[in-house]
C-alpha cells in the first residue's frame, strides 16, 4: 500500500507540470493586460508599457514560463502583481474562510446525505421515498445564490438568528467561528446532499438485493445493522467516489457561495485575480486546486482499499 | 428569473420585514468607536501614485495629507502648507509648510520629503508632467520651505495640488517617496489623520485604518480635501462585498455602518428602512459615453460621427444605467459636469430635442458608410458598460449600421482598447466607459476630452479646435476668461465628436442612522463621521 501511494504521490508530478503549462499558456494568450488596469484610464502607452517592463510582462513566453517554474521548483510561488504581497501569503489569508466552508459543508453533507439515502432506499417507493428523492431533485435544482439569499432573508434578516455574512477564524472561539458559517454551508451543501443522496440510495438499493441481505435478516438482525453494517459499507464504494467528485464541486460552489455571504477565501480571491489579470495568483491558485483535486483522489483510491478489503493494489 | 431579480425581490422583502419593527441586530453592539465601511470596489494595491484605481485615491486620502485641498466649492486651499508666494514673473513659487507635522513614525514632515513626494508625483499626474516640463528645479530652501522654479508660469499650479483627481499629490517620506513611480511602495507610512494598518490588510476582503492622534488638524472647518480633517472614530474597517444584496441586507442587520454605492435597484428597499439614511453620494456624479475609433472607417469621418449623436437618446442611456428614478440623472448636451462653475452646452443642439434618424441616416450614407461591421467593444462584467452597449447596439442597427457586438470583460476592452490596429485585425469601433463628474469639471484632469491624435486617450481624436481651447482654458486668467474657453471648447469637441456623452448620472450613498457626519463629496470622507452606540 505504502508503495502505491509513493507511486501515485510520484505520478502527481507530471500532471502537475502539464497543468501548469497548461495554465501557463492559457493566461499568456488570453486578452487583457495587468499593466493596463493597473496604470488606470488617465495613463499614456509609453506609462502602460512602462509598468509593463516592471513587471517583466514584455519578456518572451519561455523566459517567462521557465523563470516562474524555477520559482514554483523552489517553492515560490511568485508575488501578486497588484498586491505586492507573496502569492503564498495570500493563500494563506485566504485558505482558513475556504477549508472552514468545505470541512463544515462535507460532514453536513455526509451527516445528512448518507442516512437520507439509505431511509429512501430502506423505504424505496413508499412516501418517505419521494419525499427525499423529491428534496434532492429541489436540492440538486437550486442554483447555490438563490439558496443564499433566501436563507440569508430567513434565518438573518427575519429571524436574527445568524450573521448575513462574514467570518471568524476559530482562533475568536468555536461559536462565532461557526454561525458565520452555518448559512454558507447549508447553501453550499444543498447541491453535494441531493447528489450524495441520490446515489447513496442507488447504490443501497442494488445492495438490498443480494442474498447475503436476506441471509442476515433470516439471521434475525435488527433492521439498523442490516443497513449501516452490512449493506452500507458494500455500498460505500461509489458513495465514496461521488463524494470526492462532489469536493470539485464544492471548490466551483465556493466561489458563489463566498460572494454571496461575503466569505473572504480563495473563491473570491480567484475571481478577483481573473478579473485583474493578477497572473502569479490564478496560476497559484489553480496550481493549488489542482494538487488538492490530485490528493483526493489518492485518498479515495486508499478508503476504496479500507471499505472493500477486496481492492488491492 | 435573473441572480439580480432574485436579489433585488428578496432584499426588498427583508425591507418590508424590517421597516418599522427593526429589533437590535446581533452585531450592533459593536464598539461605536469602529466604523465599518463597505467601500465601492476592493482595495487591491495601496500606492495612490503606482495605481491610480479611485479606491485607491479614497483609501490614500485618508493616510496621507496633501499640500493644499479641494474644497466643496472647487477651490484648492492650503492644507499641509502655511503660507505661499509666486514672483510678479509666475515662474518661482515658495512655499512653507504648517510647523508641527508629522508621519506616522514620529518623525517630522520636512521640505525634503515634500520635494521627493512632489518628484514621484510628477511623473505620473498628468498636471505633474506639465509642470514638470516647465521644471527649472525643485529643491527643499530649509526644513519647512521648498522652492519650486518654472521656466514660464502655471497658473493652475495651486489647483494641481490640491485636485481631488487621481493621482493626486500625497505627502510621504522621503525614503518611500524615493522609490520609482512605476514600481509599488511598500511601506505605508503617512502624513495623514488615520494609519494604514498593513498587518489586518486582506486584500479583496478588508483594511483598517486607525486614528493618528498626533496628527495636527486645521483649524477651518473641513470642506472635502480641505480644513480640519477630526477623526472622531478609533478605527475604519474597510469590508469588501461585492455582492449588493449582500451588502444591502448587512446595512440592515446592523453589520456595517455605511455603504458607499448602493446599485439603484436596491435602494427602494434602503428608504424604507427607517435605521437607513439614504442620499445622493457624489453631486459631481458621472458622465456616460462611448468613444468612436477616429482611425478607421467609418468614424474616421467625422459625417458618421455626428449621425450617431444626432440619434443618440441620452435619455434612453440614462434609464438603462440608473433605472427610472429621475433623480438621478439629466441630459448633458456638453462634456462638463452640470452645476459646476464651468458647465457649457455650446453646441449642444445637436444632442438636444427630438431624434431626427432620417437626417442621421443621411449623414451616415454621405460619409461613405457601406455595412461594414462596426466593432462595439461591450464590458459585461461592469453594468453600466452593459447597459451603455446594449443601448448602442439597438441605436446603431436603427441606423442600418452592421454591429459586431464583442461581449467581453472590462479588463479585454482595457487592453484591446490600446489596439490601433484595424477592427478585424485586433482593433475596434467603439467602447464604452464613464467618467467621474470630479474629472469632468475642467480640462486639467480630464484626459478624454483631449483631441491631440496620437496623444489623445482612446479612439485618439484629432481635433485642432479642441485643443486650441484647452490651451486657452490653462492661460486664463480669471473664471470669466475659463468660462468663455470652456465654451468654445465644447462646441469645437462637439462639433467634432470628440466622443459621444451619453448623459450624466448619480448614484446613492446609504448609511446607519446611529452614524452622523457623512459628507457629500466626490469621495467618502471619514473626518467628521461620527457613530453613536
């Protein structure tokens, strides 16, 4: 096991090099200029490529690619351009408010996805049934602002219970780390529940069907062990995939959700960036993502191992 | 059903909730010596001369002091500077600083850094550049005296010191001051009534800025840039939000105390909330316009030119970007901001009164245009660009004019624009854009009424005309002669289309009512902003 995952942490590094490339290039020909948003309207050509030299936009691609990636080897991942902070700093201010969202949005979403997806599988065409799998058609169908803002009107604004936006490092306390994102999270999490939920009790269903089932209620166990001991973990194995699937999703969603609950992470960071043609902080953002999209597959590849003792490697 | 529809019906539901039966929001027990501030954009860099962004400017003019100030009546006034004299010739003026000042380091403001801030200044402002090509020498006479010696005179040397325009003249450390004007400083040290607190700056979501109690106010009362900048709060947090709804419905909880730009379509919501005030921010608001590419057919000719403007429905332009309240707009048969000293409407008939398109179209035919695809460059991350070019295209196909509708970012058309290639290789027709009122109100900071070619801003116009009276509008010598250039001025642009002004427009400020103090002015300024618990 250990060696596969060696071999799999080794395999990461040329996707990482073709990603950065990648990104790399993409940027280097796309329209728009930093030099020029940051010069300002008032500006003559001569300040605009003034700024331009400055910054080392006017050199070749390669000198400018191989200059970057001699300073991502040498784990620098460059200075915004507009800031003038490191990029590294930046993602670091940036990468608690995210990791908060996500973390809180996951054990939401497995907390309440799981069991929904095994009741409506337990109770398959009852009632029950069609209500959740009507929640996760509703859940799967709200764009993730329209959820925000109508929880925001709610729970903020009409009730006073939570903020509307903001947040709170967990070093000011667990609670107001919390409320700020409690909101975000049920906005964010009502996509990643309807999915998971869904495929939970596709996967259950087919589960429920095996002889060894049958076998264990003539055994006589209850009806919980049949479902979250027996059926569940043969189920698990395409419930684990959807969920490190949904973890993309999340990183999409969390651009939305933090600017609707004005979240002060990566997701508004990227789109900030973007929009400023701020080129060392995409890249390192993207350069990010994609490692964290890498590593969760390497990990569901191990639970794979841990929830089916079948799977080898 | 649009995001913004959706916005717009859920916050006004939470007015309704909220209006008359507001219970205390969960943060208003906040400290009342903190204000918290939703500024209009994010606050991405911090050097007011290197990046010369408005919100910049806002930010920066609370850390650093200038030389003289803008008044609310546009006049420049002394502000850092005790006393000033100009030879009989206009060529050597003196000046001597207030004694007492001081950076934030505790170290004294001496002449020295005011002649290394005024250097960086100068080469980047555009009034900076003309005075510094009339620039015998500028040197620092003894600590609080600096000489500055012309080799012909500039009457409008005390405006451009004291010009709220960006970039403006920031007072900084010589040894800040000294770093080149296109590389960013790095160090916030100020001159000002509030620090710069580098250490809580996450850029795109928040900066603070503290009260610097040995700083020394004037003793006038404050007017815009000048008088006795009192801070009466500790602290100002800057907290980005680039969602309106959100910002809308956090004014209403009591989780910020003052939003600069509500959108138009949430104001409604705000006025009904008895805690909210609401008023028009800036009086010198904006001036709508898109430019045509003068290089190139069929805006080369200036016929086709003005058969655009003679259709133009400023009003339509006006009701797409603020919507129906008619507060917030006028016609703008001109270039220059109504109700300041200057506004003309010289030979503006032909943006006045009924669209004639019969005559437009004629005019365009006799230009030679024959259906080539006019290429309309159209920001759609920006709304009132968005706004603007939907109008455009629906006047120009009126017109039997081809459009090619290029549907991009701002930061596209802000390099694209630079193009002078042709429009199907790389270059265009038209953009569009606005201008700050506070930029429009002479032709010292206003860069798009320059029609000098090569020289001129986007769409390099060539209008002998026009610049003959910018000329004249510097070599006046009193408000009568600037009036009369002004006018001249504005026929001659518009006669030649300089670009075409799309109307002019306002936009809403909103605030706590427990917050007192707010003034109008083309920025937000904090010195007399005062919040009770």
């Amino acid at each position: 096991m250990l060696s596969y995952i060696l071999r799999r942490v080794v395999a990461t590094l040329p996707v990482m090099a073709i990603v950065a490339l990648f990104v790399f290039s993409l940027l280097y020909i796309a329209p728009g200029d930093p030099a020029v948003v940051i010069a300002g309207d008032q500006a003559s050509p001569e300040d605009v490529e003034r700024i331009r030299q400055s910054l080392g936009l006017n050199r070749p691609f390669l000198v400018q690619f191989g200059s970057w990636v001699w300073r991502i080897l040498h784990g620098d991942l460059g200075t915004s351009i507009f800031t003038n902070l490191p990029v590294s700093a930046m993602i670091g201010q940036r990468l608690g408010p995210t990791l908060s969202l996500m973390i809180v949005t996951l054990l939401l979403t497995i907390v309440v996805a799981v069991p929904l997806g095994v009741v409506a599988a337990w109770k398959a065409g009852s009632l029950i049934d069609r209500v959740i799998m009507g929640f996760a058609v509703f859940g799967f169908s709200l764009p993730v602002f329209v959820v925000g803002y109508m929880l925001a009107y709610i729970f903020a604004l009409e009730l006073e219970w939570l903020p509307v936006q903001g947040y709170t490092p967990l070093s000011s306390g667990f609670w107001p780390w919390l409320e700020n994102l409690i909101l975000p999270a049920v906005a964010l999490g009502c996509v990643y529940i309807a999915l998971v939920a869904r495929i939970t009790r596709a996967a259950m269903l087919e589960v429920l069907q095996q002889d060894y089932i049958r076998t264990a209620k003539a055994k006589g166990l209850g009806q919980g062990g049949i479902l979250f001991i027996h059926a569940l973990k043969n189920a698990a194995v395409p419930i684990v995939t959807v969920i490190g699937i949904g973890i993309a999703l999340l990183i999409g969603g969390a651009v939305v959700t933090e600017s609707v609950f004005a979240i002060p992470g990566l997701g508004r960071l990227t789109i900030d960036a973007i929009l400023r043609r701020d080129y060392p902080v995409i890249q390192g953002i993207v350069l990010l993502f994609s490692f964290v999209y890498v590593l969760v597959n390497l990990m569901i590849d191990v639970v794979y191992t841990l929830v089916d003792p079948r799977i080898r490697y | 059903m649009d995001r913004r529809t959706v916005l717009k019906g859920l916050a006004g539901a939470g007015g309704l909730a909220l209006t008359g039966l507001s219970a205390p929001a969960i943060a208003q027990g906040a400290s009342a010596r903190t204000l918290r501030f939703v500024p209009q954009a994010n606050l991405a860099n911090f050097d007011p001369i290197w990046g010369t962004q408005y919100v910049v400017r806002n930010a920066a003019a609370m850390v650093w002091d200038t030389l003289y100030g803008i008044d609310s009546s546009l006049q420049p006034q002394r502000q850092m500077v005790e006393s000033e004299e100009v030879t009989d010739d206009g060529t050597t003026w003196t000046f001597k600083l207030r004694p007492g000042l001081k950076f934030h380091d505790g170290e004294p403001v001496l002449s020295k850094d005011v002649v290394a801030s005024l250097t960086r200044w100068s080469a980047r402002d555009p009034m900076g550049l003309m005075i510094k090509a009339l620039q015998q020498e500028l040197t620092a006479v003894d600590d609080r005296t600096f000489k500055w010696v012309l080799k012909q005179p500039f009457p409008k040397m005390l405006y451009a010191l004291a010009k709220n325009n960006s970039p403006c003249g920031f007072i900084m450390p010589e040894r800040i001051a000294q770093t080149d004007p296109f590389k960013q400083i790095t160090d916030y040290v100020g001159s000002g009534p509030m620090k710069f607190a580098k250490g809580e700056w996450v850029p795109g979501a928040k900066a603070v800025f503290e009260k610097f109690t040995d700083y020394v106010p004037r003793q006038e009362k404050a007017s815009w840039l000048a008088g006795g900048k009192q801070i009466l709060v500790d602290r100002v947090e800057w907290i980005v939000m680039p969602d309106p709804a959100t910002a809308a419905a956090a004014l209403q909880n009591g989780e910020v105390d003052w939003w600069e730009s509500p959108i138009a379509d949430l104001v409604p919501v705000l006025k009904k909330n008895k805690n909210i005030g609401v008023d028009i921010g800036d009086p010198l608001g904006n001036i709508g316009s898109f430019r045509m590419n003068h290089l190139f057919a069929p805006f080369n000719d200036v016929r086709a030119r003005r058969a655009v403007l003679m259709a133009l429905s400023q009003e339509d332009y006006m009701r797409a970007i603020v919507g129906d309240d008619t507060a917030l707009w006028k016609p703008l048969p001109g270039f220059f901001t109504p109700d300041t000293p200057l506004y003309s409407e010289a030979g503006g008939e032909i943006l006045k009164g009924k669209r004639d398109f019969d005559a437009a179209k004629k005019l365009l035919a006799e230009s030679g245009y024959s259906g080539q695809p006019v290429t309309c460059l159209v920001a759609q991350d920006q709304p009132i660009t968005k706004a603007q070019g939907d109008v455009t295209a629906d006047l120009l196909k009126k017109l039997g004019m081809n459009v090619d509708f290029v549907a991009t970012d701002w930061g596209t058309v802000g390099s694209r624009r630079a193009q002078k290639t042709p429009p199907g290789q790389g270059g265009w027709n038209m953009f569009h854009t606005w201008h700050a009122g506070a930029d429009c109100i002479n032709p010292a900071p206003y860069t798009a009424i320059r029609a000098n070619g090569d020289k001129a801003w986007f769409g390099w116009p060539n209008s002998p005309g026009t610049e003959k009276e910018v000329a004249s509008w510097f070599e006046a010598k009193n408000l009568d002669e600037e009036k009369a250039a002004i006018g001249r001025l504005n026929k001659a642009a518009l006669d030649d289309v300089v670009y075409a002004p799309t109307g002019f427009f306002l936009s809403y400020t909103a605030w706590r009512k427990n917050v007192s103090g707010i003034t109008k002015g083309p920025l937000p300024f904090f010195w007399g902003v005062s919040k009770s618990a």
